[in-house]
C-alpha cells in the first residue's frame, strides 16, 4: 500500500512539475548542456593560447588548409562618441526620430524628475528568459585537465577548434532554441503579466529561470509631440542598427557619423573561423559598402 501511495505521489510530482523546468533538466541531463559548457571553454582556451603563439607573427592572417580554418587578427577602434552632437546633426537633417532611444540610464541619473514626466509614454514591456545556475549547475560546465603547453603544435590547436566549434554551433542553436519554447510557454507569459515583485523564478534542480524583462522602450514620437527636441537630443541614443540602414541607403554617409567619434583606443582581437565563414563575411563586408556608395549616387 506504502509502495503504490509512493509511485502515485511520485507520479503526482512530475505531473505538477514546470514544464519549462523539465525541459531545461531533461537538456542537462541528457549531456548536451555540459558538453556546450566545456566546448566552450575549451574552444577559449586554444583560441587564446593560438593567439599568445602567433602575436608575434607579422602575419596578420594564418590558414589552417587542412582543417577549413583560419586565424585573424584584427584592430578595432575603441570610440568616444559625442552623442549630443549627433544627436543634433541627425535631427537637422530630419533622422533623429526615426534611429533615436531613450537613454533611460542618463535621464534616471541626471532627471528623475523629467524621467517620472515620460513614464506614460512607456512602450509595453518584453521579456526574456535568463538561466542561472546552482552549484551542481555551474560544475557540469568545469573544464578538468585540459590545458596547451609547450608540446601542443599549431596542428593540434587547429584539429582541436576543428572539432569542437561545429559541435558547439550545433549545441548553441539547440540550447536558444529550448530558450525560445520556454520564453513562449504559457506559464512564462503568466508570468510576464504579474507586476514585477510578483514574477517568480522557475526553479528546477540545477538552478533556476528568470523572466527578465528587456530595456524599456519609449513612443519618442509622441515624446518629441510633448516635449520637442531637446529632451530627445539630450536624452536619446541613436540605434546603431538604424543607423546602419540609412548608410546602406545612402541617406547618410559613415563619415556624416564618424565626424563625431574621437579614438581612444585601439584593440586587437583575434578569432578563429572556418575559411567557409571568413569568406562570407568578407562578401557581406564588400556587398554592404558597395550599396551604400552606389545609394549614395542616387541620392
């Protein structure tokens, strides 16, 4: 009697259990999550020690043909951007309201009280959801034994990446897919309708789910309607993606928008990439700059 009130109980458990909760465990538990974990890290680990081996190289480009890959090292410019007085170019010439956000940070920091002002033109809420993890979490993802030392050659850090970027890119593309179908699911959007200290996270056995609501957005038309210009140009943040749209639509040039950068510093990166990707960006790079001069004609 003991034994079948047990398996009910059980039962009775699982049936009650979170779905989304289940479906993060049953992606650890099957290996997949660790596996990701460790690739990871190991994929950081011969890409930095490929990079210490190489700096001193006066190549900047190094192919690995028999594995599809190849190592670059690129500079990037670190900016300080006048954003006021971008703000102001883009508004005079008729763009601001179309690529500008509400820099709520700024405005919470310098304007409470202008930020109170604006609360009713709060575009609704989005949501994502952020995993975290326990201790019994985070082990999964340890990397033990694993470290390149003088034995290791270029051919075994390239063999290395060649094996495990496909698995993680695989992995990856799983894990933002379970992500998504939990995001989704009806007991998060539950969850998204509660105000804030009502919004619960999702526990399961290796740590739990967080439902993150995203950057507020802002009708900065209406705000401008309201307020006018100035709140927006001293307030605001150009979205760089929309800028991007009207550079490749030769509305406006890189350089209208490089005027008001100042270099402060300059990076060097390195990645490593199959020579398949490196290609392609490559084109997408020279396709994008291609447009936008031949937009630039027209306009």
């Amino acid at each position: 009697m003991n034994t079948i009130f047990f398996h009910a109980q059980k039962k009775r458990g699982e049936e009650m259990k979170s779905r989304a909760a289940k479906l993060m465990e049953d992606f650890i538990e099957c290996g997949k999550y660790p596996h990701l974990k460790k690739s990871e890290k190991k994929i950081k680990i011969l890409t930095d020690a490929m990079k210490e081996r190489l700096m001193a190289s006066k190549h900047k480009r190094h192919e690995f043909k028999k594995y599809g890959l190849v190592g670059r090292f690129v500079a990037k410019k670190i900016y300080d951007t006048d954003v006021v007085g971008l703000n102001e170019y883009l508004f005079d010439i008729g763009l601001l309201l179309r690529v500008v956000e509400i820099d709520e940070k700024k405005l919470l920091q310098e304007n409470f009280l202008l930020y109170d002002m604006i609360q009713d033109f709060r575009l609704p809420e989005t949501f994502y959801v952020k995993p975290s993890f326990n201790k019994d979490g985070r082990a999964l993802g340890e990397v033990r034994n694993f470290e390149v030392d003088s034995r290791w050659g270029m051919e075994d850090m390239a063999r290395g990446l060649a094996l495990l970027k496909p698995q993680v890119k695989r992995l990856t593309h799983e894990y933002e897919r379970i992500k998504k179908i939990i995001a989704n699911s009806p007991e998060v959007k539950r969850m998204e309708r509660l105000p804030k200290d009502k919004r619960k996270s999702i526990k399961h056995k290796y740590g739990s789910l967080s439902i993150v609501a995203n950057t507020p957005r802002y009708d900065v038309a209406a705000i401008f309607d309201r307020f006018g210009e100035d709140l927006l140009i001293e307030y605001g943040s150009p979205n760089g993606k929309k800028l991007e749209a009207f550079v490749l639509n030769g509305t406006i040039s890189r350089k209208d928008i490089e005027m008001f950068k100042t270099v402060k510093d300059i990076r060097l990166d390195f990645a490593v990439m199959t020579i398949e990707d490196e290609k392609k960006m490559l084109e997408f790079l020279h396709e994008k700059e291609m447009t936008a001069a031949m937009n630039r004609m027209w306009v």
